[in-house]
C-alpha cells in the first residue's frame, strides 16, 4: 500500500505519541494501514478473528477495542456474544467469562 492509500489510522499515535514511535509506526502504518486494508479477507471476517484470538488469549485490554471495531466493521452484539460463548467450550470457561465480561461493558455504553 502506497503513502497516498494508506487509511490514515491515527490510534498508535492516540496511545503513545512520541513515546514509542516504532510501535506507533507498526500499529498504524503496517497493521491498520496495510493488514487490515488487505483484499483477500473482508474487514468483518477479520474482526470476528481478532476477537476470537483475543479471546482465546485472554487480552482483555485490547478486547475492549476490537469489540467495538468489530460492530464498526458489521459484526453484530449478537454474534459476537454467540462467538464468545461457542469460544468458552474451545478456550477455556475462564477466557470466555472474561471476554463476556468486556462485551457486557462495551456494548452496555
């Protein structure tokens, strides 16, 4: 992706602005500006497995972001709520306790 097609994603710098300049450069430039802007899978797809991966995980502070990315990018509560749940039986009771915990704390605002 070239200078002029990037998103202009903005969150790196949000977070750390010139503290941590690399992360700030990977976060939006490669991450949101390249990966996420990729063809071969639709940003929805690519949301649902964000959040599946932070489930499994157990990365809550970032599941509380990419819940609500995931509803920008056309996923429902509903789904995401089903996912998490189908998600407690592969990941662990815990995991899956925890990430409903967020989503109730997302999607509650």
């Amino acid at each position: 992706m070239t200078e002029e097609q990037n998103t202009g994603w903005k969150g790196g710098q949000r977070a750390f602005g010139d503290f941590a300049p690399g992360l700030v450069h990977y976060t939006d430039k490669v991450l949101f500006d390249e990966v996420w802007e990729r063809e071969g899978l639709p940003k929805r797809d690519r949301s649902l497995i964000t959040v599946a991966a932070l489930t499994a995980m157990g990365k809550t502070d970032q599941l509380t972001f990419h819940l609500d990315y995931a509803r920008r990018n056309g996923v429902t509560e509903t789904e995401l709520k089903e996912a998490i749940t189908h998600l407690a039986f592969y990941t662990g009771w815990p995991n899956g306790m925890s990430a409903m915990t967020v989503a109730k704390q997302v999607f509650d605002h």
